[in-house]
C-alpha cells in the first residue's frame, strides 16, 4: 500500500489501508466467492468517502468488473 500511495503522491492527502485476509470486507458483508474463475474470495468492487470516521458516501459495484459507481471520477464528484 506504501508504494502505490507514493507511486500516486497521494500519501499526504488519502490514508491507505490494506485488508491482507479479507476481514474487513467480510464484516462489511461484501465477500465475494470467484472460486469458479480461479480467484478464490475477493472483495467487491466499492468505494467510500469517510470523514472524522463517518461514512459519507458508500458505491458497491454490481458487476465485478465494471467501475460505474465505485471509479476516482464518482467519488470525486461526492467529495
């Protein structure tokens, strides 16, 4: 996470975090079962603006694979 913050020069303005066993988006229920495509448990696509700790915006994607609602320029436009 370190590197792709600094690869974006993001580090100073977005906080980055990881999820290395999956128990954050489980707890959100958003776990996703792609074992039939070979991937095993990942999460869904989303997208969320937290201020103070609050959640102001939340974006789930329906289709793995698509960034309708979850993509930088959507959550941009809710900042």
């Amino acid at each position: 996470m370190n590197v792709w913050a600094s690869k974006l020069k993001a580090k100073d303005m977005i906080d980055f975090y990881g999820d290395f066993d999956g128990s954050f988006h489980k707890s959100l229920e958003l776990g996703k079962d792609l074992f039939a495509a070979l991937l095993g448990p990942r999460s869904q696509r989303w997208s969320a603006c937290v201020v103070d700790g609050k959640v102001k915006t939340f974006n789930v994607e329906g289709v793995p694979s698509e960034f309708k609602v979850s993509g930088a320029e959507v959550i941009l436009e809710q900042i």
